[in-house]
C-alpha cells in the first residue's frame, strides 16, 4: 500500500495555502510563523524602517574541540597491547627501546610498515 504525506502551510493570519515560513528574532527570542505572500510582504515593509538602520549581528561560533580518545578499558587494553607488541617487535629487531613509556614515532612508524 502507497502512502503519500502531504503538508500545506497556511497563512497563520488569513490561513491561505501556499504560506512559507518566517524565521526572526526578537530580544533574544527566536520565533516562526507561515505568511503568505502578501503578509511576508507587509511583514519585510514593517522591517524595513528598522533594518535599515541596524546593523548585522556577529554570530559567535561555538568553540571546535579535538576529539576525546575512547577511555573505556577495552580501547586501553587494546593500546596497551599493541604497544607491547611494537617493544617486543621492535628489541627482536635490536631497536634500543625502554621496557616502559612513550616509545619513539620512527619504532611505530618502521612496526606499521613492516605490518
């Protein structure tokens, strides 16, 4: 069985079909409403003494941060492995590695490659 939605936006003022809907804001508050073409004119003409003076708002953007690296155990567990695995690689390899910490980016680097 077919099914066709259909959504008709009417004038919230004369409740004429064909209506598009209006965004603006107003002392901090965002509002909507469906005009049809000669109320969203009428609206613009209201505005229109006002925009004319006004000026553009800045919008401030929202601050971009790097992604968190997953911190559940089994992404640990699966770091912590593979980083044994790179050591254990690399001294059979007689790379000078550190049983513990941060081991070089050139020891990774030649492990990936050699994986």
């Amino acid at each position: 069985m077919a099914r066709e939605d259909i959504t008709i936006f009417r004038d919230d003022f004369t409740g004429e079909e064909g209506a598009t809907t209006i965004a603006f804001s107003f002392e901090g508050k965002d509002y909507e409403m469906e005009l049809g073409e000669e109320n969203r004119q009428k609206f613009a003409d209201a505005l229109a003494p006002y925009i004319r003076v006004a000026r553009a708002a800045k919008v401030a953007k929202a601050p971009v941060s790097a992604p968190k690296p997953a911190n559940d155990p089994a992404t640990r567990r699966a770091a912590a492995e593979r980083v044994a695995a790179i050591r254990e690689w690399a001294q059979e390899q007689g790379m000078e590695v550190s049983d513990r910490g941060r081991l070089p980016f050139d020891v990774i680097e030649a492990y990936d490659k050699a994986h």
